[in-house]
C-alpha cells in the first residue's frame, strides 16, 4: 500500500468520525423534544443511527492502473432512524398531550447509550488522528533519509 493512500483512507475515518459524533450531539440535543403519540403531523423525534460501510470493493472494481485517493477507507453509507418506539409519559398536562390518554410521547433515547457511542466515536477519531501522525513521520524520515 502505497504511503500516500494511507492519509486518505484516515481523512475518511476522520470523516465518518466527526459525522459519528454529530449525529450523536443531535440525539441527545433531542432527547427531551416531545410529541404527540401517534399523530402524524407531530411526531416525536427518532433517534438517528449512521451506517458505515467500506470503500474498498470500489477500489477492487476499478480498472487496474487507476489508483485513486478515495478507493480505501470508510464512508457514512446511510443514516437511518431508530425503529424502536417513543418513550411515553404521563403529563396530561402538556400541551402535547393526547386528550384521551394524557401520555406524551419522547424520542427513544437512552442517555447512557449515547454517551458510549459518543465515546466510541471520539475513540475512533483519535485512533484516526494517531495514523495521520504516524504516517507524516514516516513520511518525513523518509524524506529525511533520501537528502542524506
């Protein structure tokens, strides 16, 4: 692997990382947001989750001779929406509150849970950062030893 692809396959992780990290922030800025349960027009927020997926089968597809930056690393495929159902509580008197039940519908986020994928992103970003420095050196020495 050349050294150079090394730089770009980390800017994707950095990429996907901070992606990571601000859906995350989003979740938990959202977590006391409320709705109406089972209405359309004001539904509770839902707890937003990113897909990764690998950038390499683009790579093993592309003609051979045409490297490319971008053929490694890790991309944000998608970002999906929890299926799990809101959090209900019973506060008749929001004013989001079902008439008949009373209940008032929040996202389905558990705090605890974000605060772990928040670490586990800030972990992979810095993991990432580490690579990025490491092959900057290497590269330097590199240099280094060829003016010699």
């Amino acid at each position: 692997m050349p050294l150079l692809d090394v730089f770009g396959i980390s800017a994707s992780g950095l990429t996907a990382s901070r992606l990571w990290l601000d859906i995350t922030a989003n979740n938990i800025a959202n977590l006391q947001t409320a709705g109406r349960p089972n209405d359309p027009l004001n539904p509770p927020y839902r707890r937003k989750v990113p897909v990764f997926a690998e950038k390499l089968r683009r790579a093993l597809d592309s003609p051979p001779g045409q490297p490319s930056l971008d053929a490694a690393g890790v991309s944000v495929a998608a970002v999906v929406e929890d299926p799990s159902p809101p959090r209900l509580a019973y506060e008749p008197s929001h004013p989001l509150a079902d008439p008949r039940t009373g209940y008032v519908a929040y996202p389905n986020i558990n705090i605890a849970s974000e605060m772990v994928s928040m670490i586990a992103a800030t972990r992979a970003y810095e993991a990432n950062v580490t690579v990025l420095n490491a092959a900057k050196d290497m590269a330097l020495r590199a240099l280094e030893i060829g003016r010699s």
